[in-house]
C-alpha cells in the first residue's frame, strides 16, 4: 500500500464542549478504501462487491460516504484485505466523532 495511506491523526483533547481534533480532518472510511486499497490494488467496485457477498450498492455507498462501515463489513473487508475488523471499525468510528464534534449528526453514515 502506498505510505499515504497509513497517516495518523492525532485526537488530542476531549473538553466538556465536545471534541477537539488537530491536523486535518479524518477521511471517511469509505474514500480510504477506495483511495488506498481499491485504485492501487486496481479492484472495481463489482469486483469487491463480488468477493465480499454484498451488494454493489453498499460498496459505492461506502465508497461514497453514504453508507457506514459496519461490524458485518469491517469483517468482510478485514478477511479479504488481510486486515482486523478493527482497523475498519476505528476509521469509522474516527470519522463519526468528528462529525459529532462538529455538531454534524447528519454526517453519520
């Protein structure tokens, strides 16, 4: 996998108003999957679709940050890519704080 896919954000402060993140903010899990793992890897949306036993609609709604990586998906997505469930779950969840933080429920997908 190329380097940038790997970078760290730091959440470094939790204050009674919510959530402060520093650096950039987090990519939906859904546009990491796709920007380090299906481009690279040249895997159409089909194709992961196809291997994973879901519908090619839940793959470009992830892909599309309409849809959230769920525990059924992380452990999909962790057999096939060699990762952990976990890896999956804490983007997600990553992302869903954020949006929280910014006062953005709507955003949780």
């Amino acid at each position: 996998m190329p380097e940038l896919c790997f970078g760290i954000l730091f959440l470094t402060e939790v204050t009674m108003q919510g959530l402060r993140f520093h650096g950039r903010r987090p990519e939906h899990p859904g546009g990491f999957l796709e920007r380090c793992y299906l481009t690279p890897l040249k895997i159409s949306q089909s194709q992961l679709a196809k291997e994973l036993n879901i519908s090619r609609r839940r793959v470009n709604e992830i892909v599309n940050g309409q849809r959230a990586i769920t525990a059924d998906t992380a452990l999909r997505l962790a057999n096939f890519f060699h990762t952990t469930p976990m890896f999956w779950l804490e983007k997600q969840q990553l992302w869903e704080l954020y949006q929280v933080g910014r006062g953005n429920n709507q955003g949780l997908t």
